[in-house]
C-alpha cells in the first residue's frame, strides 16, 4: 500500500561533517592547534597506539612536538583547499543541505586572542558562500570538538566560567558575519556527550578530573549554548539554533 505520508517539500536532505574530521590544513593561514589536532589514531598500517581521548600537560606536550606520530585530522581529506569540487559532488547527489563546523582554532588560535584571524574568516566565506550557490542550505555548528589546546592546558577547558565568555565571543562573533547566509545553527555538537571521551573532546577537560568537575564543566558549557541561543535570538530572529 502506498504510504500516505509523504516528506514536506522543505525537508532538508543531505550529509554533514566536522571541521575538525575533514579540513586539514593543520598550521595553515594562522590556524591554532584543536583538541581534535592532538589525537592520535592507529595508523592503519602498524597499529601504533592511541592516545584515548584524554590528555594530561605531558601528554599535551607530546604530541605538539611530535613528528611521527599518526594525527590524522591534521590531514583530514584536505577539504579546506579542495572544498569546492568536494561540494559539486554533493550537489550531483542531490543534497539539500549540507552541515559542517567553523574550526574555533582557526579562528582564534588560543581561543584568548582580542582579534580574529581574518584568514580563516575568508575561508568560510568562501566556504559558506559555494554552499548556497550550489543551492544547499548550510547548517553551521559552531562548536565540534575544536576547542583551542590552549583553553585546555590554561583553563581545564569548560570547567572555568572564564572559557564561557571565550565561547560566547567566539559564537558571536560568527553569528554577526554569517547570519544572513546561513539560516541553521547549532551551538555544540552532541552536547549530551560525556562518558570516555566528551569529557576531553566536548568540555576539554585534562586527564584526572572527577565528577565534580564534569558537572561543573557541563554546566558551563550548558551557560555557554544558553548564551549563544539568546543572542541569536534577540539579534537575529530568523535564524534558527538548537541542539544536534
């Protein structure tokens, strides 16, 4: 029997990815260090170790330095220089939409800077404009475990109410340039994720907290969405922001 039911005609069909998972670029145009540049994987070919999603000052340390070791997201599929004939395939397959991340460490590199960097401005710009013209709505999450190391190392991620208002500028500030191109925001990517990993990829947390501090850090972090969601709010009441 035929289904009755049909998708409204807006329905937005199409895929998404991280800034983090994809860009590359590591170093690139001003680019700071993310939580995510500092993971190491297996390497496919000999198995090396992983480092677990959780860092302490010497392991931080570590893996800035290091050379050998497999970072793969500091590869990624180097969509920050191949993103526009990456987005025409997309568009041959039909999509709708198409949702990714701005890198926060591409922006401000520590996360502490007065300025931005306007490189990595012009990059989503780019980004964000081949988008719409190849007629995808974009969906932006502002936040997808690309925190700055250095809000990690100095601050213990969101366990201090000082990264709050770090965030919030951040959040501001990409709302006001790209408001009137994208109309789907996201505040931080899976904000609900915690055990074995959000601790250290979504809150930022350094190797030994406990669960007091987790819950600190949530908390924060739950401030910081608020914050984001009511300037979006009273700033710009046709965009529309909630929780992935």
């Amino acid at each position: 029997m035929k289904n009755k039911e049909t998708f409204p005609k807006d329905f937005l069909w199409g895929g998404a990815i991280a800034a983090n998972q994809a860009e590359g670029a590591y170093g690139i145009d001003g680019k700071g260090t993310s939580l995510m540049d500092i993971e190491a994987l297996p390497n496919e070919y000999d198995k090396t170790t992983v480092v677990g999603y959780s860092h302490d000052i010497s392991s931080i340390d570590f893996a800035l330095n290091d050379k050998e070791g497999h970072y793969p997201r500091r590869h990624g599929i180097d969509f920050y220089h191949r993103y526009a004939e990456d987005l025409e395939l997309m568009s041959e397959m039909g999509f709708k939409a198409f949702r990714t991340s701005i890198d926060w460490s591409r922006i401000f590199s520590t996360g502490t800077e007065t300025e931005p960097n306007e490189q990595g401005l012009e990059f989503y710009d780019r980004l964000i404009s081949k988008i719409a013209d190849l007629g995808m709505e974009p969906v932006i999450t502002i936040s997808h475990y690309e925190m700055p190391v250095h809000l990690l190392r100095e601050y213990n991620g969101f366990e201090s109410r000082e990264v709050v208002d770090y965030y919030e500028k951040f959040a501001k500030l990409v709302l006001d340039r790209y408001h009137d191109k994208v109309k789907y925001w996201i505040p931080f990517n899976q904000i609900n994720s915690l055990a074995s990993w959000g601790e250290y990829a979504s809150l930022g947390l350094k190797k030994g907290f406990d669960l007091q501090t987790t819950y600190q850090a949530v908390h924060n972090q739950f401030v910081a969405s608020a914050l984001a969601t009511k300037y979006a709010h009273e700033n710009y009441p046709d965009v529309k922001i909630g929780v992935m």
